[in-house]
C-alpha cells in the first residue's frame, strides 16, 4: 500500500462531508481506517532542544514506562484489524524497545498494509536494521534538525553526526536487498536551521531517500528551545521549497512541506495551508502507549473495539458528522497537519 498517495488522495478530496461519508462506511462495515501510532517505551536518548524531553519537569512526571511484551499479542488481537497503518514511535524513541521485530510481525500477521518506525536512528545498527526489514517493516523514518554537524548535534542533544549517517547508509544498503523498504527524513526547521536545507542534497544526496518532509517548529512542551518564530524565513521560504520540488522530480522523493510558513503568531503556531484533514484525526488517530489506548474509556484488556464502538454509539458519531459544518468540527480540533502533500513519481 502506498500511504503517500492515500494522503495525496485525501488533501484533493475538499469536501469534510464526504471524507465522514467514506470514513462511515468503512467503519460500520469493520474495514481498516485507523492510523495507529504506537510508543512501545515512554523514554528517549536524547534531548533535542525542540523536544519536550529537554523539560525534565515533565519527563518525570509524564514519560516513564515500558510495554510488557505479553501485551503485545493481545494489542494485536483488539486492534491490528482495524489499522490502515502501524506507526512505531510517536511521542519517545523506540529502538529503546527490545521487542520491536516481534512487533513488527504481530502486524503482519494482521496483514497491516504499512508499517513504519519514527528514531532518531542513533540506536540503529546493522543486524536491527535487518532484522526489523525481514520482520516486515516497511519504512523508516528519521528524524533530523541539521545538516551541518555543528548544527546538527546542538540541536539533537547527546546525538552523534556520524552514528547518524552510518544508519543512513545501513538502510541505504538493505535497501538493495528489499527495494520496497522506503527511507524518510522528517527535517524539523526553525529560524536558525533553515537556511542548511540549501545544502541537503549536497550532503544526504548519495542515500537512498524515499520521502523528505520539512516541518516547521511548533510549541510542545516547555522545550529548550523557545525561538518559534518564522517570520525571519517567510520571504526565503517559497525559493526553497521550489528548488526542493525540482530535486524531489529528478530524484523521485515524495516531498511533504507547507505550503506557505506564513502564521499568525500572536494567535497560533499552525502554519497557513489548504489541508483539512485534522477534523477526522479524532476520529482516525489511535494512540497506544505505556499507559493509553484510543479513549480514555477504552478498557483494552477485557473489551474488544467492535464492543467499544458499540457502547459509545461511535458509528452514529461519524454518521452525524457527515452534517456537521466545518466551521463547528474547527473548534473542536487543532489542525495536526499543518503540511500539504506533494509526490513526484515516474
């Protein structure tokens, strides 16, 4: 399955109404719709400056635990059915799991059509690597604030520029031996890294890459860094993202960027874009960690997600959206997409 063109598909389809529509039918009739983003372990190796793990006030009093491995069987069980896609790694690093490859095949076994891995790749090595491909792991993706060593490693505290690079390289081999595995790099940008975008291809462009997204800085948690602003890049932005686009044909990379980084400041870190589809992220993003799954009523252990649908009424919900404006569906959620898609394919 390939998850970009679904995504592209969904930006073209304008009409909330009709996405409640579809998103009804496959729901009543026990089809796959969820995206489920799952963090096997609430903990991280590093403490990039833009991330919530540099508040050490709220690590401790919020990112601690760890996935049993006996539960993992009975969290495929309740919900495997229902994903269009797994993603592993949310809001924490996963390769501080030990039973990912297990992970990955309970998901294959309920023929989940993607799956993917969201590290800081520092971790990674080798025989991981290998061995999360041949469970069935369709994608990686990394994560990564600068171009530039300097850059690089001050704004992903603890990293190592070359140990980031090796991974790089590792999946850009075992992609030789499994071309469909696809490699991502999300590029996290403020005020202060933009301006290396220039260089990437220069430096990265000997990888395997898949898909590049640029993702404009946002406010999560009292992080070290607190510079949001763009008003500084506004004006370079667009020469960027163009000459982005013309790399992205020639290479075959799906490009996810914003249309613009022009915002309100005093109002809202969300991005100006044309991309809605954060009105059905209640109702389509599951979350699973340590110590939550779906809904805070969600009694996973000893309930099954047809029984929870049932009891919250949930498809008469989705059915009653379908009428429901978009003006009332916007105050009720912040616009979790604050990109659009773009994808170049031969």
């Amino acid at each position: 399955m390939n998850v970009y063109q679904l995504l592209r598909l969904n930006s073209r389809i304008k009409s909330h109404r009709l996405k409640f529509l579809g998103l009804w039918l496959l729901s009543v009739s026990g089809k796959r719709h969820l995206s489920i983003q799952l963090d096997p372990v609430l903990a991280c190796n590093l403490r990039c400056t833009m991330c919530y793990f540099t508040d050490a006030e709220f690590v401790r009093k919020k990112m601690k635990g760890i996935m049993k491995k006996d539960d993992l069987a009975r969290i495929s069980e309740v919900i495997f059915k229902y994903a269009l896609k797994l993603q592993i790694g949310c809001a924490a690093e996963p390769t501080l799991f030990k039973d990912n490859v297990r992970l990955v095949e309970l998901a294959k076994e309920k023929k989940v059509p993607f799956i993917s891995m969201v590290t800081n790749g520092n971790l990674l090595d080798k025989k991981q690597i290998f061995d999360l491909v041949s469970a069935g792991l369709d994608e990686f993706i990394l994560s990564m604030h600068g171009v530039h060593k300097e850059t690089y490693e001050k704004f992903m505290g603890l990293a190592q520029f070359e140990k980031f690079h090796e991974t790089l390289s590792e999946i850009t081999a075992v992609k030789q031996q499994f071309p469909q595995v696809k490699l991502r790099i999300n590029y996290t940008f403020n005020s202060d890294n933009f301006g290396e975008l220039r260089s990437f291809f220069e430096r990265c462009g000997k990888y395997k890459i898949d898909v590049i997204q640029l993702r404009p800085v946002d406010k999560i948690g009292e992080s070290a860094y607190q510079n949001f602003s763009l008003k500084s890049i506004e004006d370079q932005y667009p020469d960027l993202v163009a000459n982005f686009q013309e790399e992205a044909i020639k290479r075959n990379i799906t490009l996810l960027f914003p249309a613009s980084v022009k915002r309100n400041e005093n109002q809202s870190l969300k991005v100006a874009g044309n991309n809605d589809s954060s009105y059905l992220m209640p109702y389509t993003y599951c979350y699973v960690g340590p110590d939550f799954f779906w809904k805070d009523d969600f009694d996973w252990r000893n309930e099954g997600f047809a029984k929870w649908q049932e009891r919250n009424r949930w498809n008469w919900r989705l059915f009653k959206n379908i009428f429901v404006s978009k003006s009332t569906l916007a105050s009720l959620n912040r616009n979790m997409l604050n990109y659009d898609v773009e994808i170049h394919q031969t």
